[in-house]
C-alpha cells in the first residue's frame, strides 16, 4: 500500500499498532471540524455531538486546547456519567440525545434550551441537525462530520443563516484528494 508521506505519523515507542490505528483519523477530523471549519478561539461555546465516541473525545481535547467551554450530547445516562468522571465536563454541560428514539418520537427536539454556540461539531441528522442549526449564536460555524443530510440530498432551512452562520460538510477522505497538504498539517 502507498500513501503519501505527509499522511504518515511516528508512532510512540510504547503504543500497540492497534491501539493507535484510529488516532489519526479521529483528531484529524476534529481538528479539520474545529480549528479549520470552526475556526474556534478560547472562551466561544462549543457543542461537540456524540462526545464518547473516538471523534468526540478528540474533539474534546481539541475545543480543550484551544479554550472554549464544552458543551456534549451522549446517547445514554452511562455515557454522561462517563463524561462527568473522565472527562471533567460539567453535568449542566451534557444534554442526553437517544438518537434511536428520535425515529419513534413526533415530539419536536431540543437540547441545552437556554443556549446558544459558537460552533457545533454535528455528527447528528434530521431532526437533530435541524436542532443544532438552530442553536447557532449570530456567526455561528456548523461542522457537519455525519453527512447523511448531504448524502441523502436534504435541505437546510435558510432562516438561520439570516444570522451569518455558516454551515460546512466534510468528507476527511474527499479532502485527502483534493487538498493533502491540509490533511499533512
């Protein structure tokens, strides 16, 4: 297999190949979403989607880097708990989404209902997409990491944009073709 040098990383003397296989992709991707797309600075609101999983806790560490406030959804009571405890994020800063019951539920979706962010690290669809467009401070940045929208060709409603928010989808494997020198850094 080929790959391009600037793709390549040295792995630490003391990690296992297959402890250290993902890393890459994950912070890569959050790094894109968050520093690249989101352009996010210290003290701004962040909403990293999906926060327990590989891409969410590189977000976490990313957002933490750079000094914003964190904001989580999980899919479980357990995953928050784990949030709490690991991870040190407040419980007024971790909203349960079960995205699972969303498909049953004609209830509209809300999370963090008192707050608005800067930036969002979407790994979310539908009606949660629609949620997370929706909680864009004024010049609000939306990264969307999950891409089924996209995919599926649906449509954003235009009112949040009034606000010069902007929304960006991203595909780390169409960026490598088209720009590897971003993906290198």
């Amino acid at each position: 297999m080929r790959s391009p040098a600037g793709f390549a990383q040295k792995m630490s003397a003391n990690h296992a190949f297959h402890q250290t296989a993902s890393l890459p992709i994950v912070f890569a991707t959050a790094i894109y979403g968050l520093r690249y797309l989101g352009n996010l600075v210290r003290n701004e609101k962040v909403l990293i989607q999906s926060a327990t999983g590989g891409l969410g806790l590189a977000a976490i560490q990313i957002a933490r880097d750079a000094g914003a406030e964190i904001f989580a959804t999980v899919g479980s009571a357990a995953k928050k708990k784990y949030l709490i405890e690991n991870q040190n994020i407040p419980e007024t800063h971790i909203a349960v989404v079960a995205s699972r019951d969303l498909d049953r539920s004609v209830e509209p979706i809300t999370f963090f209902p008192e707050i608005t962010f800067d930036v969002v690290l979407n790994t979310g669809s539908g009606r949660i997409l629609e949620e997370s467009l929706r909680k864009l401070n004024a010049g609000g940045r939306l990264a969307d990491v999950g891409r089924v929208d996209v995919q599926n060709h649906g449509v954003l409603h235009m009112a949040t944009f009034q606000k010069n928010a902007s929304f960006a989808s991203f595909d780390l494997n169409v960026l490598m073709d088209y720009n590897p020198d971003v993906c290198s850094r």
